[in-house]
C-alpha cells in the first residue's frame, strides 16, 4: 500500500506539472491512437513478463524464488505504468485533451480523476497478468476478477482525502476566481495541500477507509477477548479491532491505520485469525502497538513530504540545466520550450532514478528499521521474542514459503526472526537500533532543509534563471541584431544580474540608434544615480537621462527616478514634487507603497533645516 501511495503523488505531480495546450484538433485520433498502442504495448510487456516468470519457475528449483521475483516484477511494471502515464499526459497531449472536456479545465477534480481513471487502467493490466503467478504460490482461489477487484478496493481509498481537498479547492477557486485564497500557488501551496493530503489519511479518513474495504468488528471469540483484554492492559488506546477483507480474507497479515486513537483501527484478515493461537495474535497486535508507540505514521508523513519537496525541487533544477545546456537549448527553444513534451520527458526521465533511489535507499531503509523496531517492542512487551518468532514463522509457511523474500519496506522474514533471536542474548541491541533510528531521522530532516534553504534562501533558482533568460535573449539577438526591445531586455536581465557595466553599456548603445527610447533614457539615468561602484555614477548625466525620458512620457516610474535625480543633485524641493506627480500618477501594477516612501524620505529632508 505504501507503495501505491508513492506512485498516486507521482501521478498526481506529474499531471500537475506544465501547461495544458490542447493541439488542433485533427491530431485526436493520431493522440488516441498513440495512447491506445502505448497501453497495447504495456500490455503485452505485463503479459510476457509475468509469464515468462511462471514458466520458469513452475517445476523448477527456481520455484522458492518465485515470490521474491513476482513482487519485484510488480514493483518494475508499477514504475513502467507511471512513466507510461507522464508520456500520454505530456507525450501525447492526455492532459490538454481532458482540458477540452466541459468544465474540465475548471474543475481540476474532474479532470485528473479521468486521468486518473488512465493509471487505473494501467493498474488494472499490471494486476491482470500478476493473478496468475500470485496464485502458484498464494493459493487464495478466489479468482482473477475478485483479485482484481481487491486491489482496486485497497487502492482507492487512498486517494480519498486528495478527492476532497481538490473539491473544496475547485469550488473555492470557482467562488473567488483565484485557488491563490487557498494557498495553493507555487511550491509552499503545493506542499501545504500534500501535507493536508497526508494528514486526512492518516487521520480521520479510516473512518471510512474501513467501510470502503468492507471491514467489520471482530466476532467475539475467546482469542479476540484475550486481545481486547491484553490492548486494555497496556492501555492503548484505538477504536476498533476489526476483520479485513483484503483479497477475501485469504492474505495472512495485519496493519493498525489512523494516528488520532479515536479513528485508530488494528485490522487482522481472516486467514491470519484462523492460523495464529491467541499468544501470536497478541505478538502481532503488539507488533502494531510498536508502531503507534514509536510514531511511526508521522515519520511517514514526513518522508512523503520530503520525497515531494525532492521531486518538485529535483524537476526545477533538471529543468534549468536543460534549458541552459548547449545541447539541449536549442531543441527545446526550437519547440515550446518549458510547455513541449520533449521538455518534460527529458527532466522527468532523471526524477524516475530519483523516484528509485528514494524508494530502495530513503524510504526502504526507514520502513525496514521501523518494522524491526515494531518488531522488538513486541518482543518487549510479550515478555520473550518467541510468540512473535513463531507467528512470523507460521505465516511465512502458509504464505508460500516467503521466509527468505525480502522487500524494500521489509527485511525477510529469517532476517527478522534473526533479529529477534539475537535480542535475547545482545542486551543492547535494542538501545543501539533505537539510536540509529534517532541519528539517522536527524540526518534526514538535516538534510532535506539543507535542500529547502538552497532552494528557497540561496538565491540560485533567480541566478539561473537570469542565466537562462539572458542566454535565450542572445540566441534571439544573433538572428535579429536590430531587434532594440531585444537589446533593452538583455540590458534589464544585467541590471538584474548585478552586471551593471553590461547593462550601461547596451544602454548607451541603443541611445545611439535611437536617442528617444524613453525606457533606455530612464534605466542608463537610474544606473548612473544607483550603480554599486560608486565610480560608475554620473549624477549630472542621469538628471539629463531623466529629464529627457520625462519629457517623452511623464509614467509614476521616469517620474521616480527624476525625483532620485534631483535628491542626488540637493534639490530636494524639486525631488518632493517629482515624487508626488510620481504618486498622482501610479497605475493598478505600479508599487505606491514603494512611492509613498520615496516621497516621505524626500520630505523628510526638505523639513530638516526648518527643525534646526
């Protein structure tokens, strides 16, 4: 399930990212034709895949791996069903598509639960071809359309909490014209409705996460009253100990879901009720209790945003490297640029590795220790290791002899029972594990904001992005070397950059060719009066500037800088009553707290000597 919460934000992020261009409208059949064949294709990978798997493992010693193999299968084709989907969405144009649908491009709730629908589909092929090979060594009988379905019906609940956050932002956006009245803008939004996101799951929503799995109470039953006797006497705290239906009940496992106690629920399926003796179902239920105890589904949270703020951050910075990479630039800049599929395939195709290396090193490395860490409260708290060292033992029989499968979230099942033995004669094997745990979520947290002040504090991201913006201005340039607004823009991006020199000198250069261009006449007159290098100003040659550039158009900013033009020069009467035609004639996107200042500060000196 932890997995599938991954690829649903991935989507999720994915559908989010770039525009949604909708192409003429002659090219819907090329597009449907493409995503259709992609599917096709998919599909016939799922089919000789599992296959093949099957074939070679039937009959063969190859049989005891066949566990470990299936599920790492189903993790390469779970990954291969998101690529797929970023390639229709921005490849083939799904999303733009979709946004042509009524209401669509209003109502993001609509729009991605059909794209949604897509990755299902995906899904749904995935696990169509998997019932086989599930069922040589699961043994559940219950049939490739309930096996199918089972996965559905654990899988959709997930997204519950993401459906209701976009309703309310959709009809919040529809009522005020703007989502910016939720946050929703930028970075810092996109993480505040993820962390929302995350909060509802793990908190209220399995209230009705458990109807949707179709859960019911445990039938009171002599094992069942010892575990709700056995809860009680450790004093935890939870809402309901409850059967769970997870592919009919044939699944030997357990979970505990919820972090408030009052929507905390321990689920047991059915198989796992009828095999372990009340000792081990109390071993498992403290293995669940170790979880809660340790906060286990916090850190989660945690490591879903951190791996969010990875992959938002990780795509920005791929993004600018393409953009400014010789190679790259041109093909990019030849199409789209940022809004072209090729644009999105080549920055998204690093950020599947990243996908990768967070899953197997970052989430995997926490989910195992978490487990091992759940697994020794049990032992502490039954008093012995063996109830929880028999329990794993007898489900890894009944289970299809998994007891040397490991997982990314999981050690295997001897590696667990190891640990277990071991804790029984190392003393402090638990203290050094609990520690380890400590040090590395510090290091964790440490370095995911070591990321965010780099991102957010350091200054790059407008370092790069004037970099990349000067660039493409140039390339234009080169073609159209007449181009003068070009030439005022390049000169704006140096004045940005800090390069003033530069930007002095392209000024100076348009002037020549064109002695009225007011903007340059205002820009070169507030270099002159403001430049750092203070060997660089020209006091008398910038209130000639802005004189000039006043005289073509008298706007709130060439009125700005005459008023700094004669502050500099010690008229200060005359600054006041620049500044306050500047004031009188700021529009709807000029800065008249900006003004307001200037001409406080001007007045401030005129009535200077009057005090004396």
């Amino acid at each position: 399930m932890f997995n599938n919460i991954f690829y649903f934000i991935v989507v999720l992020l994915a559908y989010g990212v770039g525009g949604a261009e909708r192409p003429p409208i002659h090219l819907l059949p090329l597009h449907a034709g493409l995503i259709a064949g992609s599917w096709l294709l998919f599909a016939v990978l799922c089919r000789t895949g599992f296959r093949t798997l099957l074939t070679r493992s039937l009959g063969t010693n190859e049989a005891v791996h066949l566990p470990e193999r299936y599920h790492a299968l189903l993790a390469k084709f779970s990954i291969l069903a998101v690529v797929l989907f970023a390639v229709a969405v921005h490849g083939f144009h799904l999303k733009g598509w979709l946004h042509a649908l009524p209401f669509s491009d209003r109502l993001d709730v609509l729009d991605h639960s059909l794209a949604l629908a897509f990755f299902f589909c995906c899904l749904a092929t995935i696990w169509y071809w998997a019932y086989p090979v599930s069922e040589a060594f699961m043994e559940t009988g219950i049939g490739r359309r309930r096996f199918i379905a089972s996965h559905l019906r654990l899988n959709i609940p997930i997204l519950f909490p993401w459906w209701v956050l976009t309703f309310i932002a959709d009809v919040t956006g529809l009522l005020t014209g703007s989502r910016e009245a939720l946050f929703l803008g930028g970075m810092p939004g996109q993480m505040l409705f993820y962390t929302l996101f995350l909060l509802l799951l793990m908190t209220i929503m399995p209230v009705f996460i458990q109807f949707f799995w179709g859960c019911r109470p445990l039938e009171d039953s002599p094992p069942v009253q010892e575990l709700k006797s056995f809860l009680s006497q450790h004093e935890f705290r939870y809402r309901g100990l409850l059967n769970w239906p997870i592919f009919a009940g044939r699944l030997m496992t357990a979970g505990v879901m919820g972090i408030v106690p009052r929507f905390r629920y321990i689920l047991f399926t059915e198989s796992l009720l009828r095999s372990l003796p009340a000792e081990e179902l109390k071993a498992v239920a403290a293995h669940e209790m170790g979880h809660v105890k340790y906060k286990h589904l916090l850190f989660y949270l945690l490591l879903f945003l951190g791996f969010i703020f990875l992959f938002s951050s990780g795509f920005e910075i791929f993004g600018y490297v393409l953009l400014a990479h010789p190679y790259f630039s041109p093909l990019l800049h030849a199409g789209e640029g940022i809004d072209s599929p090729l644009f999105f395939i080549l920055a998204a195709l690093p950020m599947v590795v990243v996908l990768l290396l967070y899953f197997r090193f970052v989430m995997g490395f926490f989910m195992r220790h978490f487990e091992r860490q759940a697994d020794l409260y049990s032992a502490r708290l039954m008093g012995s290791p063996w109830p929880a060292i028999n329990a794993l033992e007898r489900i890894a029989w009944l289970s299809g002899r998994i007891r040397d499968l490991p997982s990314w979230h999981h050690f295997s099942i001897r590696e667990r029972v190891e640990t277990l033995q071991r804790s029984t004669w190392d003393r402090g094997f638990v203290r050094r594990h609990n520690r380890l745990l400590l040090i590395s979520v510090v290091l964790y947290v440490m370095g995911v904001g070591a990321l965010g002040a780099f991102m957010h504090f350091s200054g790059w991201r407008d370092r790069a992005a004037l970099d990349l913006l000067a660039r493409m201005i140039q390339e234009e340039l080169a073609e159209q070397p007449d181009h003068m607004e070009l030439r005022q823009n390049l000169a704006m991006v140096y004045h940005q950059k800090g390069e003033e020199a530069a930007a002095m000198q392209i000024y100076r250069e348009i002037l020549e060719r064109d002695p009225g261009n007011a903007v340059a006449l205002n820009n070169l007159a507030w270099l002159l009066l403001t430049a750092r290098d203070e060997g660089m100003r020209d006091p008398s040659a910038a209130l000639r500037h802005a004189q000039a550039a006043v005289a073509l158009e008298p706007s709130a900013v060439f009125l700005d800088t005459l008023a700094e033009a004669y502050f500099a020069h010690a008229h200060v009467d005359k600054a006041v009553v620049a500044a306050e035609k500047a004031l009188a004639a700021a529009g709807p996107h000029d800065d008249r707290r900006y003004l307001r200042k200037q001409l406080e500060r001007f007045r401030a000196h005129l009535e200077r000597p009057a005090k004396k």
